[in-house]
C-alpha cells in the first residue's frame, strides 16, 4: 500500500526547495569584491551626522546605507577612514570597492569614477550667535571671510559669487579658508577666525546643537542644493549593478524613507 505525504509536510520541503534556491540565486548576483565576502566602504569618519566615530563603533547616515546595501548583496560593511580630498584617489587606487560619505555628485568626480544618486541635501550657513552680520544668502558672504572644509563643492560657487556679484556691487571680495575638517572649520568660527560657516544642511543641525548657542544657523532655506553620489571605480560595471540592484530594493523596503528622515534627507 502506498502511503501518501501529509501535504502540509510537502508543502514545507517544496518551500525548503525553494529558499535553497533562492539564497543560491542571490549568492550568485554576489559581486566580485576587493575582500572576499566583505564590502569596502571609503569615507571620511569625522563628518557627523554622516559618518563619525562612537567609542570604536562608525555611526551615521553612510554607514547605516552601507550596511544595508552590503547585506542585500550577501555582503558585509567594513569603514575606511580617509581624509575627503583622497577619497576619489584610493578608490582608484584599490583601496576600497565603493565611497559612501556624503559626496556630491559632480562632474569633474564623473570623470573618474562612476555614481549612483541616493540622497539630496543643501548647505547652511552658520555664524556664531553673538555675530553683528547673520547673512542669509551666499550675496550676503561678500566682504567677509568664510571657511569651508577642503574639498567641498561650494568652493567655486562661492568664488564665483566673489567675482562677480561682490565686485560688481564694489561690497568686497569674498575670501574663502580652507580647513582639512568640518569640525576644525567651526572652531575656527568660534575663534573668530572666519565670520560664516558654510555646511551639509544635516551637518549644521547637528553642529549647533554641540556648540550649546555658541553658533546659529543664519541662511533661511537650503542653499546649493545637490544630489550625493555612491561611487564605483570606473569600469567596475558589476559592483556598479549590483548597488543599483540593491539600493532599489532598500527602497522598495519602506526602510530607506525612513532613514532619510531620521537625517533630514530628502530622496534623490
């Protein structure tokens, strides 16, 4: 007498089947990594809220969107602390398989590495509280020294403005003071080194929380408004792919929007 299979018993082995399945279909999409089964991440870890030190745990933005786009590519995260200037230099040097830390997508990056768009965000400018001039829009800079961490995007806007809107108005040039961190340029506005303060919007919000009202926020909407970019050595088509593949997914998740608003981010 034949004995039939309990279809719940059935049932079960055919879903066994099919996770098996599945979990090997994955682990094949898996890209070709500079570490076996680990993601190398580059980024800057002094640049709160994006990505910063806690004891010896990285937090922030960056390394909460790397870990969860290694995990869906059966990966896991690991940080690589490299000043902002360099950060395009060692991914093309091999240093690390991607960059995620807060970089603008621009063109002169696109020349040598590839990006995918993830977040948007703007600049703020800050001054210290007791400051006689609060200047709400980059035309209000002129005539007044403004510090910015080296390698930022708003360099040349800025110098643009000095040249052309500041002189013509005859309100004087703007001069600009570069600082290797975002957290060394506002001392130097607490030292009163400079006179404004140019930041990542998410960025300000949390320094002049730090400076206890020592430093406000004076522009009043979000100025340059830019999309970041996670970056790939060009011609790495694979890991390219596959971080699209897996960004879309986090979104598709519900769990990325609600990242974003725990960093007042907006959605590329």
């Amino acid at each position: 007498m034949t004995t039939r299979k309990p279809l719940r018993t059935t049932t079960l082995a055919l879903a066994c089947t099919l996770a098996g399945l599945f979990a090997t279909a994955n682990a094949a999409e898996t890209p070709k990594t500079i570490a076996s089964g680990e993601l190398k991440v580059g980024m800057e870890i002094t640049y709160p809220p994006f990505e910063y030190y806690e004891g010896d745990k990285v937090k922030g933005f960056d390394p909460e969107v790397s870990a969860a786009l290694a995990k869906r590519l059966g990966l896991s995260a690991s940080f690589n602390d490299i000043t902002f200037p360099n950060l395009i230099l060692g991914l093309d040097a091999g240093r690390f398989d991607t960059i995620i830390s807060g970089m603008y997508i621009l063109p002169e990056r696109l020349e040598k590495a590839d990006a995918i768009p993830y977040a948007k965000t703007g600049a703020a400018i800050m001054v210290r509280s007791d400051a006689e001039k609060k200047p709400a829009t980059p035309e209000e800079l002129c005539g007044l020294t403004v510090g910015l961490q080296q390698g930022t995007s708003w360099i040349p806007a800025l110098q643009k403005v000095s040249d052309g809107y500041c002189k013509e108005q005859g309100a004087g040039a703007i001069t600009i003071n570069q600082y290797p961190t975002t957290s060394e340029t506002s001392q130097a506005l607490l030292s009163g080194h400079i006179q404004a303060h140019l930041e990542i919007d998410a960025a300000s919000l949390l320094i002049v929380e730090k400076s206890r009202g020592r430093i406000a926020i004076s522009s009043k909407g979000s100025i340059y408004p830019q999309v970041l970019g996670i970056y790939v050595k060009k011609g790495n088509t694979q890991l390219l792919d596959a971080l699209k593949a897996a960004l879309d997914d986090f979104k598709a998740s519900g769990e990325y929007a609600e990242l974003l608003k725990k960093y007042n981010l907006e959605e590329a």
